[in-house]
C-alpha cells in the first residue's frame, strides 16, 4: 500500500507547507521561488531556489541525496472572466509516486494575504524521481456509470484485471489516486465508485484479498477525510478469464 500511503503523505505536505508559508509573505514579494524539501527521516528545509528550472531542482536533489519529496512554489496569475486571478502554486513530487500534484492558494495581489483555501489543480508527470513502477503492460481498466447516478451523486463501476497480483494490486492503488484527484475539481458531487477486481486466469489469491481489505481501511480511515466526495467499495470476480 506504499503508492496510495506516499500520496496521502505528500498531499499533507503541500497543506501543511502552504499553511506555513503565510510566515514568509515577505519573502516571497521578493522571493517567490522556494523549495521546501523532506527528508527520509523527517528533516525539513527550504532553500531559496538560484534559479527556477528542471536542472537546478535536480541537482538540489542529487546534491542531498535523501529527500523522500518536495516543493517548489512560483506566482503565477490568470484571467478568469476578465478579472485577473493572483495566486501563489505550489508543485509536489514524491520519490515513490510517477506523477507530482499541483496546487494553488490565492492570493491578494499587493498584501499577498492567502484568500480562500488550497486548490487542487492538475496532476504532472514526475520527472525528478526515479520510481519503482512496474514495467511492462498495466492492468485492464474499464469504468461504466450504473443505472444509480443522479445528477449530484454519480455511481461508477471500475472493472479492473491483470495475470499478476502484484501489478494489480499496484494499479488499484494509481486508479483510485487519479480518481480522487478527478473528483476533487467537483466537490458538490458525491462520487460512489465500485471497483470490480478480477485475477485473470483464477480467482484471487487470500493475499490479495488480505491486502485489499486492508486498503479498504486505510481508505476510510485517511483517504476519505482528505476526498470526502469520493467513496470506495470492492468486488471480486472468481474464476476470471
């Protein structure tokens, strides 16, 4: 469960760090380029980024060697029906998640005073860590809205399989990261999704049925407070082909 468990954790970083920016508004008026970096045994830095690119946050990494995930911040502005939106963005990268998650907390364009919460914006491909995703094809994943969706409460199938039980398990992991994430562009609308698991070529395994049930808890328990709109159950398919 490393995969769901690291991303629940870098989200937390990006809260609690855009919650302690708001002490550093001074320096972001002249500095807005920051990094904030987390250590493998929980050290935390920030660094005021030389140069804002790909390459130097690249070798900040390589220079230390242990940072388990990180952020850079930028400001950045936008127009949204002819009024100019100012907001500071905020960019996440976990070493065991392939896609960083983006964020913006907006702000007033002359105090930059945060106004409203943190947004979710996009996911992004990591290109700062080397993860240790699977190779190879990824599991078989169909979705099928169910004659239960209403306008403000959809219901969603996932049908998801693979020959490999580890692989599945791993994508079970990325689909339900990517579908919390979707749904948190709508948070006026309550998401139910089953998710249909079937072990192609046999029935699953007590292992992955132990390790699924496990999931189902840890999604209660820290997924759902983060992505109250989105819940989860699963099925099991028996003898798949």
């Amino acid at each position: 469960m490393e995969y769901l468990k690291a991303a629940i954790s870098l989200r937390t970083f990006l809260w609690e760090t855009n919650f302690t920016l708001r002490q550093y508004i001074d320096e972001i008026k002249t500095k807005p380029n920051k990094m904030w970096l987390k250590t493998y045994d929980d050290q935390l830095e920030k660094i005021d980024m030389e140069e804002f690119s790909n390459e130097y946050v690249k070798n900040i990494l390589k220079r230390m060697g242990n940072v388990e995930m990180f952020l850079v911040t930028d400001i950045a502005n936008m127009d949204v029906n002819g009024k100019e939106l100012f907001y500071l963005l905020l960019k996440g990268y976990h070493s065991r998640i392939e896609k960083g998650m983006v964020f913006y907390q907006v702000i007033d364009r002359d105090s930059y005073e945060p106004s409203g919460f943190l947004q979710f914006s996009n996911l992004e491909d990591n290109i700062f860590y080397t993860t240790d995703a699977f190779k190879g094809e990824e599991s078989s994943c169909n979705a099928m809205e169910t004659d239960k969706s209403k306008d403000d409460n959809k219901s969603i199938v996932f049908f998801i399989g693979h020959l490999d039980e580890e692989r599945l398990f791993y994508d079970i992991q990325r689909l339900i990261f990517d579908t919390v994430n979707n749904v948190a562009r709508h948070p006026k609308i309550q998401f139910d999704f089953i998710i249909s698991v079937a072990r192609y070529g046999g029935s699953p395994s007590m292992e992955l049925l132990e390790k699924v049930q496990a999931l189902d808890l840890f999604i209660k328990e820290k997924v759902h407070p983060e992505y109250p709109n989105a819940s989860f159950t699963f099925t099991f398919e028996q003898d798949a082909s």
